[in-house]
C-alpha cells in the first residue's frame, strides 16, 4: 500500500507528551509535518524561542517528514533571518513566504528548499487571486500552500503540498464536510438526517465504517469523542488519501489536540483494514 496518513502538527501541541507517544510506532505509513506554531503562538502572546524550536527539532520523535522554519507574524526580516540562522545550524526547514513580501524573497527562498511555504491565504480576501498570481509566478516549482485547500486550485495547480484543518469543522461548528469522493465535498449537518435521508449520503457514510443511523440521535453531534467527529476524521483521511492519488498533492490534516490526532490515525488504520472506498 502506497497511500499515507498525512498529519501536520504545530509544535506547541506536539509538546503534549500523549500525542508524541501516539504517533511513535505508527510505521511508514505516516508522513508527519511540523509547524513551528508561530501563528498560534503569536495569537497566545507566547512566543516562541528559535533555540528551543530547535533543540525539539533535534530530539523530535518520530523524526519529521519536514519542518517549517520558524516565522515571526508581522515581521518579513526576522521570518529571513531565522530561516537563515536554522540553516547555519545544520537544519533544511521550509522556509515560510507571507503575503505581500517582494517575490525576489521566493528566489532567495529557492536557492536553498526545494519547497517555499505560501502563507497569508487563510480567511484573507482575494486570497484566490493571490494563489493565481504566486503560481503563476512559482510555475512548476513546489509549494506547500499554509490552510489552503479549495479542491478546484489543488486539482489545477497541483501544489507539492498543502494542509487544512477545515476536516475538524464538525466538531466546532455542527457542518461536517464530507468527502464524497471523485473531488466532491458536501457539508452536512443534523437537518440532513431529519425524515428521510440522502440515499447517497448514507451510502457514503456507509462506506466510511460508520453506521448512517446514528447520525439521526442527537448524541452522535456531541462530546470530543462523537460519532459525527468520527465521520470528520474518516472523511478527511479518504479526502486526503484520494488527493494523493489523483493530483500527487500532499494534503496533511492540521491538528490542535492530542484526540484529533488519535481520531485520525484510527481512521487511516480502519479504512485501510476494511479496504473502503476512498
């Protein structure tokens, strides 16, 4: 089997010592990305160290698939001068290029990483046009697009990598997108449960390993360990792996806790040993 399990994790919420024990021994079927949280840090008003930063690269287990460098919100020359210290030492993070730095801080980028990460796009407006335009101006070199995953530019532009953390919709705003397949998502909700379902909406949830009925009890819609965020982290695993299959993109699910990730690695380990339809 050549599919993966594709998890991005900021460092502050890997420092939760239950979620390092879960993802040791997980096997090569994960690829495990760190971010360096500056932007959950940032909005905590705890910043992060780069010494420390980098001694938990150092020491980090499992060992990353890649790292992101350690940006600073707000500040284009310190994002450059710790990429450029990180390199000094021996590290080969991702260097980070936030929206409305001058596109010659890419080709200082390029010199060094074979992928640049695009930040800026989340919640921003003409956040479409600014991917245009920046791969329009990257052509075929790789990218990792910071929480940015509208299907119809992934399936265009086929970016190297990119994450999402919208698969967790579920659980914090009672919408679960769910991955139909074939490129499709469709955002569900309690009122879709009500009288009589979507043939193909239960078929689908069906083919997920969770039982369409439950989803009409109120209880499935409740609690961090639910049924409808169970079908959140199944739906994300199938639309992550089906992405992979089809465009080559490297979509990794974002997670903040040490549930989400346990959530998503027993999705991956289900829907491959029941063999669903991703």
């Amino acid at each position: 089997m050549n599919d993966y399990l594709n998890l991005l994790i900021a460092y502050p919420y890997y420092l939760q010592p239950p979620t390092q024990e879960l993802l040791k021994g997980s096997g090569r079927h994960l690829r495990f990305v760190l971010d360096s949280g500056a932007f959950t840090a940032w909005k905590s008003g705890n910043p992060i160290e780069l010494d420390a930063y980098c001694k938990f690269v150092e020491s980090c287990k499992p060992e990353p698939w890649r790292y992101f460098s350690l940006d600073v919100i707000g500040d284009p020359a310190a994002t450059i001068k710790n990429y450029e210290t990180m390199l000094k030492r021996g590290f080969n993070p991702i260097p980070v290029f936030t929206r409305g730095e001058c596109p010659s801080v890419l080709e200082t980028f390029y010199e060094t990483s074979e992928v640049v990460a695009i930040g800026g796009l989340v919640g921003t407006l003409g956040n479409k046009g600014f991917v245009k335009g920046i791969m329009k101006y990257v052509k075929k070199r790789w990218v990792h697009w910071l929480g940015f995953t509208n299907l119809d530019f992934v399936k265009y532009y086929k970016p190297y990598m990119c994450d999402s953390s919208t698969w967790e919709s579920g659980a914090r705003y009672g919408n679960i997108p769910l991955y139909m397949g074939n490129g499709k998502l469709k955002m569900i909700g309690k009122s879709d449960f009500q009288g009589k379902p979507n043939q193909q909406l239960l078929d689908r949830i069906q083919q997920l390993g969770i039982d369409p009925y439950l989803m009409s009890k109120t209880q499935s819609w409740h609690g961090g360990n639910s049924v409808s965020r169970t079908l959140c982290a199944r739906s994300g695993v199938a639309l992550s792996v089906d992405v992979e299959r089809k465009t080559s993109t490297k979509l990794f699910l974002a997670s903040a806790t040490t549930l989400a990730v346990e959530l998503l690695k027993t999705s991956f380990e289900k829907l491959y040993q029941f063999g669903a339809k991703l």
